[in-house]
C-alpha cells in the first residue's frame, strides 16, 4: 500500500511545481492577453516551474536520506521504501530537470542532494543513490551511469556505498552496483560493471567486467582537467541557455490551448475536438523543426575528429541536444517511433537513412556520422554511439549498418564500428569500437560473440 501511494504522490509532483507558473500564466491572460505580455509570462512560467521542481526534489530527497542506511533491508520495509522512492526521484529529475545535468551545475546540484562530488568533477544524465554516492575529484560519469543504485533478491533490498576515484571514468550506460569502485585513474566501458576488485589506473569492459588495454588520449590539460576562469564562464554562459528549449516547449503549449480555445469560440466544442488532432501533429512538427534549426546554427555538420570538452564545439553540441530531448523528443519523437515520420526528421538533422528502416529509437548523437542501410533495423533503447569521452576528449567516428542489418533492443554500437549487411546484433549487445562486424553473421554479448543459431534453423 505504501508503494503504491507513494507511486500516485510522485505522479502529481510536476503538477504542484507547474502550480506557481500557471498562476502567472493565468493571470497574465486574463488582465493582459496580448502576444508580448504572454510570452513574458510563460519565461517566468518556466524559471518557476523549474525552479519548484527542483526544490521539491530535492526536499524530498534530503528527508528520505534520514535513517537511510547500507546493508540489506526488507523490501516490505521502511529503509527499502526509502531508497526505492529516492531512486525513483532522481529517475523523475533526469527527465524533469533535463538541462541541469551534463552541466556545471550538475555536480552542485548533486551536493545539494547529500551526495559527495569532488572539484573538477564531470556528471551527467547519472541515476545515483546520493547518500550512498563518492564521486572524487576530477572524475567524469558519462550519459545514463548508473550509481549506489540498489540490488534486489528473494525479497531483500541491498545497498551500499560506491565510489567513483579520482580523475576515473564510467562510461555510457556503466554501473557502478553497491558496495563497488571505479579505481583512481581507472576506466569502466560503456555498458560495462565495475569490478569487486581492481588495481589503480586498471581499465575494464563488459558485464561481467573483463581487463581491458587502452591507450591514455594526451591533450591540453587546460581544455581537460584544469581550464582557465574564462573557459569556465564561457561555458557557463552557453549552458544557462538550455533552459530557452524548456521556454520553447512551454510557449508551444499555449500556443495549442490558444488555438483550440479559439477554434471552440468561433465554431464550438465539437469543432475543438475535432481541430485537436491537427493542431497537435501542427505543433509537433514545429518542435522538431525548431530542434533541427538549433543542430545546423548551433553545431553544423559533424564531422569524424577529436574535441577536447573545454571547447564550445562541445558546450553548443549538448545546448542543441537539449532541444531534442527537451522539445522534440516529447512532442514528436516518442510517438513517430518505428514510423516513417522518425526517420524523416532524423534525415533533416543530417543522418544518412535508407529506405524501409525501422527506427525505434533517434539516439544517434552526432547525426551526421551515422549510416543506415536499405531494410536496416534499429529497435527500441538502442544507441548508435557516434562519439567517445575518454580522458575528457570528444572522439567522433561514424557507424554504419549495412542493408538489412539488425540491432536487437537496448544495443550499442560505439564510434568506427560497422555491421555487415543482414547481420544480427542481440539485444543488449555491444559492438565496440572500430569493429567490423561480418554480413550474415549472428553476434551476441557484451561485448559481442557468435550468437549461433537456433538448432532448428542450423538443421
């Protein structure tokens, strides 16, 4: 029973922090409903909500962490609901509170919440338990780590703390599970565990974690690890505007309840209804094709290079993600998945699709890297990776996927990698970098090996 209200109470969260902002909104329309005075009103709309959503998160977060502590806990009980809830919460934020992560402010934010991150610290879109959660100085959390995150079985919940080392890197989609490391200086893949144990400097891939060779990238530690004041006030400066594509999303909401109010002034409600449709896929399509102008004027083409993060090449790159994620992912991409609208949009933004794809996902970051072939199949949660961080440098390669290829559910495939025509990727598989994965071959794994087929099919 307490899950479950819990569940509904959490439901209603972006509902009371938009409270404050509709009633600007609102009484701006009624005393002044003139274009300007409006538009003023949803910018203040949006600072508000954003701003409420932020400080009941974090309120709620910082009083569910009191009496939270590590070991193993009963799932029907108090600290379990605790962690479980706060969990959910920073899963709610990610999406609530897009544009503060992959930021500067990410990692102040994260303090704020009781976790404990070091100077120079790079985060960003992680999923951590904050009171269970080191990350040390200098260390980099790519998109989507997981963090302190809890484990589960045969009815009990375990956490503990984990602990990110000094100038370490967790790579896309890594986890570092409870009671678990990344060393000091150490690397853990993409869609890779940390290991129990594991020696200074030591690097790892796969789930379970294998050792892994690599070479330490060398670049300028003033665009790296130690940038100048002005680089920081700079980037500061570019990523205080992801919150004009949050600005955008709400103007178009209004724009949609201003039209069908007007379409049921003039005609009545049933013409309203009618009209909705429309006027909704009208506004759908302006997300996206503001989302597109915001690729081409603020990153251009991408091409295959390297940039180091403390460049604005990168700090433009994720002010036009923002746009995406926060404008036309949720008005027109999560219901276009697997249609041809998808893979019309994502032409527009420069990726190089053949015809009959089926696209079920539009991560495929730097656009113009990627290449999918004729009958291609890309599924659901994958990610066409186009870029690398390692050692605070942005290595940009192109992928490919020959005609009829197949990438099962939640796969990634990194940067110089390539499947072969009619090739078969598994779900939750990784190619990893620069492979050239054989046509008409079977892969499975993390990373990839033979996937042989079924023995009816063999026979």
């Amino acid at each position: 029973a307490a899950y479950g209200l819990t569940a509904q109470l959490m439901g209603l969260l972006p509902v009371l922090a938009a409270l404050p902002g509709l009633a600007v909104l609102g009484a701006t329309i009624a005393s002044r409903p003139a274009a300007g005075p409006v538009l003023a009103a949803v910018a203040v709309a949006t600072l508000a909500y954003f701003a409420g959503y932020a400080l009941l998160v974090l309120v709620a977060v910082r009083a569910l962490s009191i009496g939270m502590r590590a070991g193993c806990h009963p799932v029907h009980g108090r600290v379990a609901w605790q962690v479980w809830t706060t969990e959910r919460l920073m899963g709610m934020a990610r999406v609530g509170l897009f544009p503060l992560y992959a930021s500067l402010f990410t990692p102040v934010w994260l303090r704020l919440l009781g976790a404990k991150v070091g100077r120079g610290a790079e985060v960003s879109t992680v999923l951590a338990l904050p009171a269970m959660t080191t990350v040390a100085d200098g260390a980099f959390l790519a998109d989507d780590t997981m963090v302190a995150t809890y484990e589960l079985s045969h009815g009990w919940l375990r956490v503990a703390p984990a602990r990110i080392g000094k100038q370490a890197f967790l790579g896309n989609s890594g986890m570092a599970a409870p009671g678990r490391s990344v060393p000091k200086r150490g690397l853990v893949g993409v869609l890779s565990s940390a290991p129990r144990k594991a020696k200074k400097g030591s690097s790892w891939l796969g789930a379970p974690p294998m050792p892994l060779r690599r070479t330490v990238e060398s670049a300028d530690t003033s665009r790296t690890f130690d940038p100048p004041v002005r680089l920081k006030l700079a980037r500061a400066a570019v990523e205080l505007c992801r919150i004009a594509p949050v600005m955008c999303a709400a103007a178009l909401a209004v724009g949609v309840l201003a039209a069908l109010a007007f379409v049921w002034q003039v005609a009545g409600g049933w013409a309203a209804a009618l009209a909705a449709g429309p006027v909704l896929l009208g506004a759908a399509l302006t997300a996206a094709a503001t989302a597109t102008a915001a690729k081409w004027l603020l990153a251009g083409r991408f091409r295959a290079g390297d940039r180091a993060l403390w460049t604005s090449f990168v700090w433009r790159n994720e002010l036009a993600d923002t746009f995406v994620e926060v404008l036309a992912a949720p008005w027109l991409v999560r219901f276009a998945a697997g249609t041809p609208l998808l893979t019309a949009w994502l032409r527009t933004l420069g990726a190089r699709i053949g015809r009959g794809v089926w696209l079920e996902t539009y991560w495929l970051p730097e656009y113009d890297l990627v290449r999918l072939g004729d009958g291609a199949t890309v599924n659901r949660g994958c990610v066409v990776q186009t870029h690398l961080f390692h050692d605070r440098v942005m290595s940009m390669d192109e992928v490919t996927l020959g005609a009829g290829a197949t990438l099962g559910p939640h796969g990634i495939v990194l940067p110089g990698a390539s499947i072969g025509a009619r090739t078969t990727v598994g779900p939750g598989s990784l190619v990893t970098r620069g492979d050239a994965v054989p046509v008409d071959s079977r892969w499975l794994g993390n990373p990839i090996a033979t996937w042989p087929a079924p023995a009816s099919r063999r026979g």
